[in-house]
C-alpha cells in the first residue's frame, strides 16, 4: 500500500513540475472519476444492478479489476473496461474508492427475510465479512448496504463457476439453501 | 506558451485596472475570484459545472442555460417503446446550485473571447477566465421540405422532450398494419446506435400492440454502429418487422419530405409512411458557429488534452459539438470528457499544467425488454490526440448468454441513474 502511495506522490510531483511532455499517468482521482458513469460519484452508487465500490479495500478492488481483466472473473462489460488499464492505473482508482465512507443504501428488503439471514450471519460469514460486511480490512468486498441485485448476480456467478469462491465460503455455501443465501443477501442489503 | 504569454499580460493588466481603470470587468476580475462560464446545461456542461465546484470550491462557475429542465436522449427511445414516462428523463437544475453553481436561465448570443465574456438575450453580459461550451446539437436543412412545421408531423425526436412525446403520440395513434419510416442521419451524429435502438423500441412495442405493422429504416449510411448485434436483435425478436435499406439501394437514403402530403423521398421512390422519424444531419449547437468556434465541417476542432478550442483561446468546447473522435457522440462520453476538462480549467485558472487525461465511453442500447447490448471503449491521449487504449473495450459478444443480455438491460438502467446523478446531483 505505502509502496503505492509513493508512487502516487511520485507522480504527482512529476506533473507538478511541469515537464508537459512527461507522459505521466491520470491522477487517482482522473482515473476514479471515470467509473462514476456506473458505479456512483465517488463510488456510491445509487443502483440497483452496479455496486457501490466505496470503502472497498485497495486491495479487493485491484484483485477484482486484474481478475476482470484476464477473464478469471466473468462479466458482460467490465472486463472489456478493466482491459484498458494498467495495474498501476487499477491501484490509483482503488486508492479513491478505499478512501470514502461505505455507501448506504435504501432498498427494499423483506423483513423475516432479514432476520433469518441475521441468524446465519455469525456462523457462515462473520469470520470473513466481519462488520456485518463492513470491515474493509477483510479485503473481501463490501457487503454492508451492498446493493441486492449486484449480490444476487455474484452469488449466481459464483454457483455458475464463472466466479471462483473462496474455498471457506464454498464449505459455507455448500451447506446452505438458496432460500438461506437470499435472506443472507438481504441482510447484507438491509444494513443501514 | 501563448497561454503563459497572455496569463502573465492578464497579470499586468489586472494590476493597472486596480488602479483605477474601469470598464474592463473580466480583466479587473481577474486578480480576484477565478470565474468560469459554461454555455449549455445538458450532459457535457451541467457535469462540468458540478465537477469544476467539486475540485475548487473557490471557482465562480456561471452555468447560462434557457430550459429549466433538461430531458436525456439517452433511454428516450424506451418512451417510445411504451416502457417508459418521459418524467422519468426530466431533471432540473437544483443539485447544480447546492454545490455552488450559479445557474442562469437566459440564452447565450454572442461569446466575446478577445474580451472573454458571453452575452445573452436578457441582456446579461458575464466575463470569464475560461468559458466552457456544451451546446449540443443543431440540425443542418440536408433534407427538402423537413422545416419547422415539418417537424411537428414528422418528428425527429433527436432532441428528448415534445419531439419523444410526439413520436409516441404517433405511434399510439397508428392503426395495425401500418409503416413507421425511420430515416437516420449521415455521420457524424448524437447517439450512433440510436436509430436502431429505436427501431428495436418501436418494434416491441408494435409486436406485441399491432403486430401486422412494418418498420422500413432508409439510412443515410451503408453500415450503422453494433450492426451485427442490432441485426441479430431483429431477426431473434421482430423477425420480419424490420426493413433496413442502405444508403446505396436508394441513392443516398432520403432526400425530400413533404410533411402536409405526408410523403417521404429518395432518389427514385416515393414513400407514404403512417409514422415518419426523420432525423436530419447534425452540427454542432448553433451557438458555436455564431461564437466561430467551428470548423467547415459544423463541428467545433478541440485540443485533444484539456478541450481547448483550436480557434478560440480561452474557450473549451465539450460534448456532441466537439470533433472529439475517436471517442463518441453519447452521453457517458460527454460526462467523461466534462471531467477531463473541469480538471484541466481548475488547472489552468490556477496557473497549473493540466494533467494527463483518461476517458472511458459505454453505450447500452436495449434491443428487446430482457435484451441488452452494449459498446464500451477506454480512450487516453497519444501524441496530443485522443486515442483507444488498444486491447480495450469493444461490444457484446454475438453469442453472449440469455442471462448476461438480461443484466446488461439491468446494467443500462443502474447506468442510467447513477450518470443522472453524477451530472445533476
């Protein structure tokens, strides 16, 4: 992360002397901007299908975009986008998103749904997804007010194979129903 | 070096007006607040506004608009296509002034740049240190006949608002077994997959309202953009709804209109369609060629870094009006390239070098109500010129699954509401 941060600085300076030539690349933010179109200004998206990428870890979201990149993790559209960037560029974005407040969402969700998904909470994912999903520093994507639709879809990429699971959440996952995942999303969706 | 030049003239000529001078309000101004003008409160202008207050709060931004609402062209054809109200396109100008923009609603008439001000029809006059223009599009008369009055029978629906209401009034009133004759624009124009996207819209509605009805596309080109996907969508879903005839079969697509007749001209044929969609060529906003920031192709030649006209100093020039290819005539290219630019004039009012610019465009066009495709492309700038990253982007796959065409659909509506509130939010 520091690593990064100097480069960042690094860059920075190099524009800030001037050199017009130097073929620098985009500030964080020039590159951050870029994505609002989709996922929200500052990565707070006000949805339902695109996820809000605020307070995601740098590190989940480089991982996310190399991933989309190679095609190990199947999309219809990002990968075509996470194609026209560099490692470099992805930790420049991912610096902007990291820094903001988790976004909070106001959807509809099913209330027993909600408290079932509750119960199952602390023994399938709290060990990963702590903070009720949102401790960035799990580096595992932030679930807490996560929009439904965007969870919905991951999980079905995830039983599809075009998204690899962790092996502890596939132990997780393969124990339970799909009526226990959708209250488990819309818990995830509730939080507020 | 120009820019260094007259920021240095400016300078001096700052400190000689706080002598004493009066009557040279921008220049006087100009050892004060930095003030920027933007001409133009569509996508590409209201997104720089916000984004030039977002990065430097200490900027004036002036934002000269007459409408008080804006209607996107983007998801009108879904208006057309039944699925959608046309409020769900309006927004207003209310999130603009939060952050701090002053927002006028008067038309612009003239943009001085030697003296950097603009002028209006209230009488206004505002000086700037940067002027922004986002006017959009005009129609240029390459059709006989398709006057004023003629676009109130045969709607061109290019800009959203009365023309999308007209269209759909239109359609609602067109008995079964009935002709809608679309005519698309040569290129360069706002929207390039548009005019099939609507062709799509109209069909889906006609399948499944009156299904006997035809849909006859005379184009002005040879070939159109996401072409084998748009052919694909109307063989899979409105198999033999959709005529498509190139430019070539008809002599150059059509060329008169005779709007109380009802009737429609090519070269050779003659056509009485129940629902005529023409659409004209394009320019850029007529406010550009009065400023004489175009070129003799009607649109406005920009530097590819920071937008700058290469006419006029001073003057940026951003959305459907630039000549700003490779990157698109669409909306998500319009709030990208406002980003580019409310960094880059934040920038220079502040004396600074502009940094490097990054430019994303993605285009969904909704063929069938759980069908959705798109384009995508990551640009960034080569030898002082836009340019696509290579290996980047690119569109749906032909053979991409019944489950991700029914997510980019979902993909195209969250796109929808979160650019809208990125620009007016």
């Amino acid at each position: 992360m520091s690593v990064n941060k100097s480069l960042a600085v690094l860059l920075g300076c190099g524009m800030m002397l001037g050199t017009a030539q130097l073929s620098a690349a985009p500030t964080a933010t020039m590159l951050a901007d870029t994505c609002a179109g989709c996922h929200g200004t500052d990565g707070a998206s006000v949805g339902p299908a695109s996820p809000s990428l605020a307070g995601m870890s740098e590190i989940y979201i480089v991982d996310s975009m190399k991933a989309f990149k190679s095609g190990e993790r199947g999309s219809t559209i990002m990968g075509r986008i996470a194609k026209g960037y560099s490692d470099e560029e992805f930790q420049l974005m991912a610096s902007v998103f990291a820094k903001q407040p988790i976004a909070i969402t106001s959807q509809k969700t099913d209330a027993a749904k909600v408290a079932a998904g509750e119960e199952l909470f602390g023994s399938n994912c709290e060990k990963c997804h702590d903070e009720r999903g949102g401790l960035a520093d799990d580096d595992a994507g932030i679930l807490y007010s996560q929009w439904l639709p965007y969870m919905q879809y991951s999980m079905e990429d995830f039983m599809g194979g075009t998204r690899e699971m962790p092996k502890k959440m596939k132990k997780k996952v393969e124990k339970l129903s799909d009526a226990e995942i959708e209250a488990l999303l819309q818990f995830f969706a509730s939080q507020q | 070096m120009n820019k260094i030049n007259r920021r240095s003239f400016i300078k001096i000529a700052g400190s000689a007006a706080a002598v004493g001078a009066v009557g040279f309000p921008s220049i006087a101004a100009a050892a004060g607040k930095k003030r920027v003008v933007i001409v133009g409160g569509g996508t590409a202008g209201a997104t720089a506004a916000k984004y030039i207050r977002r990065a430097d709060a200490s900027v004036e931004v002036t934002l000269i608009e007459p409408n008080k609402h804006y209607y996107t062209c983007y998801l009108s054809n879904e208006v057309l296509g039944g699925g959608r109200k046309m409020d769900s396109l309006k927004f207003g100008y209310d999130g603009l002034a939060k952050h701090g923009v002053t927002v006028v609603h008067d038309t612009v008439t003239g943009i001085d740049a030697k003296g950097q001000k603009v002028t209006t029809k209230g009488g206004k006059s505002f000086g700037y240190d940067r002027c922004i223009v986002a006017p959009g599009i005009s129609f240029v008369d390459n059709i006989k006949g398709y006057d004023q009055a003629a676009m109130e029978k045969m709607p061109h629906a290019w800009k959203a608002g009365s023309q999308t209401a007209l269209l759909r009034k239109q359609l609602e009133g067109m008995a079964d077994g009935g002709t809608v004759l679309i005519a698309p624009p040569p290129n360069p124009f706002r929207c390039p997959p548009g005019p099939y996207e609507r062709a799509c819209q109209i069909a889906s509605y006609l399948k499944q309202n009156k299904p006997k009805s035809k849909i006859l596309i005379l184009d002005k080109k040879d070939k159109f953009s996401k072409q084998g996907l748009f052919t694909q969508a109307w063989d899979r879903h409105y198999k033999g709804m959709i005529e498509w005839v190139k430019a070539e079969d008809t002599g150059g697509g059509v060329m008169r209109v005779d709007a109380n007749a009802g009737k429609v001209f090519t070269e050779f044929d003659e056509y009485k369609p129940d629902v005529a969609n023409i659409i004209p060529a394009q320019v850029a906003g007529s406010i550009a060629k009065t400023a004489g920031l175009t070129d003799d192709s009607g649109w406005c030649p920009v530097a590819g870094k920071t937008f700058e006209s290469t006419i006029h100093k001073g003057i940026h020039v951003i959305g459907d009006a630039a000549i700003q290819s490779p990157l698109p005539k669409s909306g998500y290219a319009a709030n990208s390239e406002a980003k580019v630019v409310a960094a880059a004039v934040v920038d220079l009012v502040n004396g600074r070098e502009p940094g490097t610019p990054s430019w994303v465009n993605t285009c969904y066009s909704i063929v069938a109500p759980n069908d959705g495709i798109s384009v995508a492309m990551v640009y960034n700038l080569v030898d002082g010129k836009v340019a696509k990253v290579e290996g980047s982007g690119g569109l749906t796959p032909m053979d991409s699954s019944p489950q991700d065409r029914a997510r980019e659909v979902q993909y195209a509506y969250s796109w929808f509401k979160n650019i809208t509130s990125d620009i007016f939010g």
